[in-house]
C-alpha cells in the first residue's frame, strides 16, 4: 500500500525533537546576568552547548550540575577579572532557566497520536522525563528516547532507527520534526 508519494508506504510513526519544537526556555534571566558581567549576550549558550562541553551531558556521562561546572569552566576567561562566582551564576541561569511548552505544537502532536505513535527524540539531560511531566506531557507521546538514557545522539542515525523501533515502524515509515515552526514534516533522512 502506498500514499501515492513516490511509491512510498503511508505515515506510520512522527518523530519529534524536544527542545525548541515542544518545549522553549525563556533566557532572559541569563541574558540580563550576561549584560551585567560585561559579557556579550549568547556567550554562555556558546560555551555550554560547544559540542567538548555538552556532548557528556546529552550522552548521560555527566549530570546537569557537571555541566554547570564544565560551562563555568569554560566561560572563566570570558568573565572580566575571571571572577569563578559570576561564571557559575551565569552557568546556573543557563540551566535554571525557565521553560514552557508551545501549545500548537502539543495540539498536533495529540492529534497525530490519535493516528499513529508519537516518539519524542532528544538531545537531552536526564531530567528531560520529569520536565515533561511538570509540563503535564508524560503522556504526549508513545515513547521518550532521552539521548542521556540511550548513550546515543542525534544526528546518530541509531537514535532515530531506536525511535522507529519503538514506534514499531520502519523508518522509511516515520516522519521527523526537528526545528520549531516547520510548515511541514519531512521524511527523515536515515531511511
């Protein structure tokens, strides 16, 4: 049976990203502290998600308080003076910033699971379920595979196959959704 779209089997399974599709942080704090330590706003999210520096995190190597420590580490020469208390606090901004869920994305995504599984795939920290859940998205979706809890990281073609695997469908079978605001999903490129 096809969709008749290039001879290709119908949708059978959405993959979705988390972070900036489904939930969004709210960095004005970090900036403000940014502003304040006479630093160029961004600087912090440009240590932290450096792939040296998150890379341990999203792999489940390292908690979420290491990789504030790695982020200070790292913004230690940026910070005037190399003041190690205001590179932590800048650190800490990053990681205690607020988050919210963008209700239009959870509304499709609730009503693609009506249809067919809805597997989120994440780059994450091992908080990522519980974020979730005080969100009130435990349920959103099928299956959560969580970067931190599987050892494996996209752009990893195996995270996506594991997510597929889940949703018991071949990947040829899924679409993917990866950047915030798409007008439309796309079949993944590791089918």
């Amino acid at each position: 049976m096809t969709d008749g779209s290039n001879g290709r089997p119908p949708l059978g399974a959405v993959l979705c990203d988390v972070d900036n599709v489904v939930r969004s942080f709210d960095s004005s704090r970090l900036q403000a502290l940014e502003r304040a330590a006479g630093i160029a706003e961004g600087s912090t999210k440009k240590v932290a998600f450096a792939p040296e520096t998150v890379a341990p995190l999203v792999l489940g190597e390292i908690t979420s308080q290491e990789w504030a420590e790695s982020i200070a580490a790292g913004l230690a020469g940026l910070v005037p003076d190399s003041d190690p208390q205001t590179a932590y606090e800048l650190a800490l901004a990053l990681l205690e910033s607020p988050f919210h869920a963008d209700d239009e994305v959870v509304a499709l995504l609730r009503r693609a699971r009506i249809r067919v599984p809805v597997v989120l795939v994440s780059n994450a920290a091992l908080e990522l379920e519980a974020d979730l859940d005080s969100l009130g998205l435990g349920d959103l979706a099928d299956h959560v595979v969580n970067s931190a809890r599987v050892g494996l990281a996209k752009p990893d073609p195996r995270i996506y196959r594991l997510a597929a695997d889940l949703a018991g469908v071949h990947p040829s079978a899924a679409c993917s959704s990866t950047t915030a605001r798409r007008t439309s999903a796309r079949r993944p490129p590791w089918a």
